[in-house]
C-alpha cells in the first residue's frame, strides 16, 4: 500500500526511521512474536489473521483518512460507522495515523507546528524529580518486548524517556505519573516518538483529563461509576465487594491509569 500510504503520512522520514528502528531491533531476535514480544507474551491469545479481511478494513480506512475534510465527514456525519470499524479493529499499518485522528492529537500537532516544537521540549532541561522516576520505569515496560528489550532495547528506552519528559515539561502542573509510562510505551510499538507524544498529551489532557492530577478525584469518580453499574450487570459479585469492603479503586486503578495497556491480551 505504498501509493495509498504516502497520502496519508505526513512526514515520511519518521515513519522510515522508526521502520529502520524495528528492523534493527527484529534482526537480533527470530523469537520474536506478530507483536513484537521476544516469546509468546503478545501472541498468547494464538488468533489467526485473515489477510483478506485485514486488506478490506485497511482500504476502507485508508478512504476515511484520505484528507482531513473526508475524516471530518465521517466522524460527524457517519460517527457509528467509524465506532463499528474501530471495534472490529484497527489494521495495524493503519494504527499510527488512526490514532493521531481518534485521540484528535493530529489537529493539535498541526496547531502547535508539532515537530518543532517537540524537538524543542526534549532539549529542554526538565525538572529533576521528574527525570529521576521517568529513569527508574525505564526498564519496568514492556521488558520482553522488542522495542524496549534484548540488545537494542536502548533504542526505545531513550525514545520513550524523550516523550515523558516532553510531556512533564509541556505540561509542568501534572509533569509525570507512572501509569503513562505503559501507555507512552505501547504508543511507540505504533508511531515515531513525535505522534507518541502528541497521542499522549491529548489521551493524560483530554481523554483521561483529571486521572494524573494530584488526588486523582476523575479516577475515584469513574470508579464510583464502575462499582455502579456493576450493581447492575452482576449484583451477586457487587453485593459481596460491599460486604467485605472493597473499595473499586483497590482493583481498578491499573486498568483505568494505564487505559488497559497492561491487562487485555495483546
């Protein structure tokens, strides 16, 4: 899909350069699985890919983000067809642009003359407390996977260390919490370290708005909604929580911090 694909991304050389990365990375590690894991870690789940199919998503995903007029018409005028083809699932060479439109990083990326000024914020010192607990969950992600393990895993160390702190210097009032790590880390399996950035930004300031903020009140809020409508689809399990007092945010803050990235099969 190369004629389709230079359409749709924006700055090819990144796109080539994270490419070359990977590569480098695979060739040192035949075991590695269809996601990138050194095992069978990602591939536990042993599905089989129909290619067919997957070639039929990806043309109709590459219609939808063919310009960023015809995406807007979509996601507006056609919103459940756009819901039903993501939970069908993404194909994963449409993923680095998919995400970019989702999570709407792509207008701020263009808004805020993205590339520079992402270059401009890793250059940037950065607050020390920050930098030192980035440093310590550097090796705590994703440990088997290609990217961030074996012996080029210092290739996606340093580039998800340049995106948290990016991020803690954009954003000084929240600067870094531990569960975006996991999230920065399986944004970088998917797109160059500038897309990861500006992904993470919007899902830490939009999406999960209020999650990595001091007190947390927007998780304990969701989770208050997940403990109720537990009550609704299985009141035997809530009833038992209640009764030996289990508070929702003794289990869930993993799934919600991390947006999932750590617990659904990959």
């Amino acid at each position: 899909h190369n004629d389709q694909s230079n359409g749709l991304n924006g700055n090819m050389k990144d796109y080539q350069s994270f490419a070359s990365q990977l590569s480098i990375a695979s060739s040192t590690s035949t075991a590695a699985d269809r996601f990138g894991f050194l095992g069978t870690e990602g591939d536990s789940d042993n599905l089989k890919v129909d290619v067919n199919l997957l070639r039929r998503r990806e043309q109709k995903w590459f219609k939808m983000l063919s310009s960023p007029e015809t995406w807007n018409m979509y996601f507006t005028k056609q919103y459940k067809k756009v819901q039903s083809r993501c939970r069908k699932g993404i194909p994963p060479s449409i993923r680095p642009k998919a995400w970019l439109y989702l999570s709407s990083a792509i207008a701020l990326q263009k808004d805020k003359k993205g590339q520079l000024q992402y270059e401009r914020l890793c250059k940037k010192k950065g607050e020390a407390k920050w930098l030192e607990d980035i440093r310590k969950d550097l090796d705590r992600n994703f440990p088997t996977h290609e990217l961030f393990g074996g012996e080029f895993g210092h290739i996606g160390k340093n580039e998800l260390f340049n995106v948290l702190k990016a991020y803690s210097v954009y954003n000084p009032a929240v600067g870094y919490c531990q569960a975006q790590a996991p999230i920065a880390a399986l944004l970088l399996m998917n797109m160059p370290a500038e897309d990861a950035f500006w992904c993470l930004q919007t899902i830490s300031d939009q999406i999960l708005k209020g999650y990595y903020a001091e007190g947390m009140v927007a998780i304990q809020a969701d989770g208050s909604a997940l403990f109720s409508l537990l009550k609704i689809v299985s009141p035997a399990v809530h009833a038992h929580m209640s009764e030996q007092e289990i508070e929702p945010m003794l289990f869930m803050q993993e799934w919600f911090l991390c947006a999932y990235s750590r617990t659904l099969p990959w």
